[in-house]
C-alpha cells in the first residue's frame, strides 16, 4: 500500500513539473510573439501595396469552397450561396527570422491591421455592399499571408427554365480586383475548380462541377488588363417534388377531359366537366407562373399546361356541338345518307355503338328485342284482320242497302228497318275512318322517332369517336412532355 501511494505522489509531482514547463514555455512563445508582433507593425502601413519594387507584380492565390447553396430565386434570378474564401499572398514587409524568436514561424492576427487585395464579386447581386468578415489572418515567417473569410454571396444568374422541371443551370461567380490593374495585382486559381469536399446536400439542387477559368479582360475604360477568375455552378433541378405536385397532378385531371366525352347526354354535367377540369388547370398554370421568371421562354410544364387547357377547350367545344345533334328531336331534318352509311354502319361498329339506352348486347337482350318484335308484328297483324273485317262488313253493309230497297220496293218493308242498316253502315265507315287516321297518326310517330333515334346515336357515336381521339393526344403530350426531358 505504501508503494503505491509513493508512485501516485511521483506521478502528480511529474504532472505539476510538466504543466508549469508547459506554462513557462508558453509564456515565453507569448512573450516573443508579442515583441514580434510590435516589431513588425512598427512603422506597417496597411494602406499600400507590399512590395519592395513597385513594378512588381503581387500575386493572390484565390480558392473557393463552396459549402451551401442557400436559395435559388428563379423569378429574379439570384442565387445565394455561403462560400468559404480563401486568399493568401506574400508581404514584404511582414518577415522574420523564427530562429530569433524561439522557433515561433506563425501568428494570427486581425485582418485589418495587414493589407489586403479588394478582391470582390463582380456579379454581385445583393443590396449589402458592407465589408468581409473580419475574421484572423493566419501570417508566417517567411511573409506568406493566408486569409480564410466566410461570406454569403447573392449574385445574378442568368437562368433559363425552358426545360422546367428538368432543366439545369450554370451560375457564374466572377471574381477579381476592384482597383487594381493585372500589372499591379494578378489572381492565381489555387485549384482547378471550387473545392467541393464540404458541400452540404441540397433539397432542390444537385452540383455536377464548379470549374474554374481566369480571364483577362480589357476593359474600354483603361488600356491595362484586368484578370478575374471565373467559377461556373453547374446545377441540375431534382426534379421529384414538382413532378408529384404540379406535373402528374396535370397528367390525371388531363384524362379526365375525354371522359366527358363519355357521359351521357342527358346527364347535364358533361359542359361542366369540362369548365370544371379547364379551372382546375388554370390554377396549376397560374402557380408556375408565379415561380419562373417574366421571360419569353416558356417552361416545358407552361407548354403542357397551354396545350391541355386548348385541348379541354375543343373538347368542351365539340360536346356542346354533340349535344346539339343528340338534341335534334323529332323536327330535325333527316339524317344524310353519307352519315347513315359511314357514322351509324361503320363507325358505331368499329367503336362499340349499340342503340341508345345500351351499352353492351346480351342474350337477354336480344330475346327481349325479338319478343318486342313480335308483338310489333302481332299487333299489326292485328289491326289488318280488324282492318279487313271492317272492310267485309262495310261491303256486307252496301249489299244490305241494296237488299234493303229492293224489299221495300217489291214487298213494302218498313222504312225503319231500312234506315237503321243505313245507320249501321254508315257507322262502320266512320270507324274505319278513324282508325286509319289513328294508324297514320302512329305511323308518323314511329318515323319521327325513329329519326330522332338516329341522331341520337349519330351523337353517341361521335362521342366514342373523340373521346378515343383526346385519350390518344393526352398520351402522346405526356409522352412527349417527359421525353424532352434533358
């Protein structure tokens, strides 16, 4: 037991001498790098260029990192993004021998007490124009100057949603010296493009590539040439969430237009239908156009939009007209005969038209049909039999006036006998009378009906005929819609 209490107390007394070695030993690190510190910024001044020859040319190595991009405002093309700067060059006047001062070879300082190049974002697009963050600079012996600043950048970029809600886009971020020329201050890439290694995943937007170029433009203003490096966001639009909510929502209200073709006539909701899906559509149109920007490039889901609202238009258009010929009644004209032969014998045919009232032929059906038919037939038969009879007695009747006025002349008959075989025969031709007239009368209502039957089915046929039409266009738009898709 004593042992191991001796060894804990050499343990702690090493740990003691070790943390004041430690402290000392920072102390002094603090010391030199205060007397550093005051021996460089002696007789510093921050305001001009440093280097010893004026001629020469200071270089700034730039490199981006691009770590969010925040918001992507396609109506007023602006894209924000938090950016990680880093510039770092060398100061002539900020050196020092690490040897003299205990081996110290770096400080951090605050960054406005050194120079600094005005490197900004040329296409900047924000109403803020107030300084970089003012974070450390990180300065060594040798006089290399290495200045990491976050920022929150707003530039313009030009977008172009022709291919919404596939499309992708390319963001240009230009930086480069505000005041000086390239014979004064000249920008390296410190790499070939944005460094991407810490970017965070975005909801909406998914980065292909951030390559880098320098450019060197002379601008009219001045004959000394101004380079600026260029970093190009190559963005693509994940493009799930607008599919589920403004493209497939078009694509099912879209089928529903044919199949008011399909309704029946008399149901009174086959206008409504339509009015009903065309507003529909126009609150999806008015939703996108509330999201892209006022250009004369229309979106791909602005196309499909305006082709669907035309084609629920004609559809609405053509039902009323259908619904006029199923309308025609009894005192329309009758049916061509080009429209008999090609409507009611072949297209009713080819598109499954049965009589109006039928959907489908059935066994039962067509019993009931031919009982129909016979019963038709019976009553006419019917009403011949009844017609002939009429016809025998009123010559029976004719036979009897004669008879009559021969026995009235040979054997004196009395004259009421004879008149009532006249009221007899006369009555008979008044009935036959009648009921040719009630059978003319019939007649002339199973023609007229009969003519309004075939307009009937001229208008159901041409329903089938559409709506089969517009399910072929709504396909085919969808089809067409999803493969322009870049």
């Amino acid at each position: 037991m004593k042992r191991n209490s001796l060894s804990s107390s050499y343990v702690s007394l090493w740990l003691l001498f070790a943390a004041v070695i430690l402290q000392a030993v920072e102390s002094a690190k603090g010391k030199y790098a205060h007397m550093l510190f005051n021996k460089l910024f002696e007789d510093y001044s921050n305001a001009l260029r440093p280097v010893e020859d004026t001629d020469k040319v200071l270089n700034v190595t730039l490199q981006i990192t691009l770590s969010q991009i925040k918001d992507m405002d396609e109506r007023n093309q602006i894209l924000s993004a938090y950016l990680w700067i880093r510039q770092s060059w060398y100061d002539a006047y900020l050196k020092w021998d690490k040897d003299k001062y205990d081996g110290l070879d770096s400080i951090r300082i605050p960054s406005d007490l050194v120079w600094r190049p005005d490197i900004v974002l040329y296409n900047k697009a924000d109403d803020d124009f107030s300084e970089p963050v003012n974070t450390n600079v990180v300065l060594r012996y040798d006089g290399k100057i290495t200045w990491d600043a976050p920022a929150i950048t707003k530039s313009s970029c030009v977008v172009d949603v022709s291919y919404f809600p596939f499309d992708s886009q390319q963001c240009n971020l230009t930086f480069g010296s505000w005041t000086y020329n390239g014979n004064q201050v000249d920008i390296i890439n410190s790499l070939d493009s944005g460094d991407l290694s810490d970017f965070i995943e975005d909801v909406e937007w998914e980065i292909h590539g951030m390559p880098a170029v320098k450019n060197v433009i002379t601008y009219g203003c001045c004959s000394e040439p101004y380079p600026d490096v260029t970093f190009t966001l190559i963005l693509k639009r994940k493009s799930s969430f607008y599919i589920f909510n403004l493209l497939l929502p078009c694509i099912l209200i879209s089928f529903l237009a044919p199949l008011g073709f399909y309704l029946p006539a008399d149901s009174g909701e086959k206008v409504s239908l339509g009015v009903t899906v065309l507003l529909a559509l126009t609150v999806f149109q008015l939703m996108v156009a509330e999201i892209m920007p006022p250009s004369e490039n229309v979106p791909l889901i602005g196309k499909y939009y305006i082709a669907t609202m035309t084609m629920i238009t004609a559809s609405t258009a053509l039902t009323i007209i259908i619904m006029n010929l199923h309308h025609c009644g009894s005192e329309a004209k009758p049916v061509p005969q080009w429209a008999k032969v090609v409507i009611l014998d072949y297209m009713s045919k080819i598109f499954f038209v049965y009589d109006v009232g039928e959907n489908c032929t059935s066994p039962k059906r067509e019993k009931e049909e031919e009982r129909k038919l016979e019963g038709d037939d019976g009553c006419q038969r019917r009403h011949k039999e009844v017609r002939s009879h009429l016809s025998s007695n009123s010559d029976d009747c004719v036979l009897k006036e004669k008879l009559n006025g021969n026995l009235n002349k040979n054997y004196g008959v009395s004259g009421e006998n004879a008149r009532e075989a006249v009221n007899c025969c006369s009555c008979y031709k008044m009935l036959i009378k009648n009921i040719e007239y009630i059978a003319n009368c019939v007649r002339d209502h199973k023609a007229n009906r009969a003519k309004g039957i075939e307009w009937k089915k001229v208008a159901k046929v041409m329903d089938r005929f559409f709506m089969w039409i517009f399910f072929i266009m709504v396909f085919f738009m969808s089809v067409l819609i999803i493969g322009k898709a870049p």
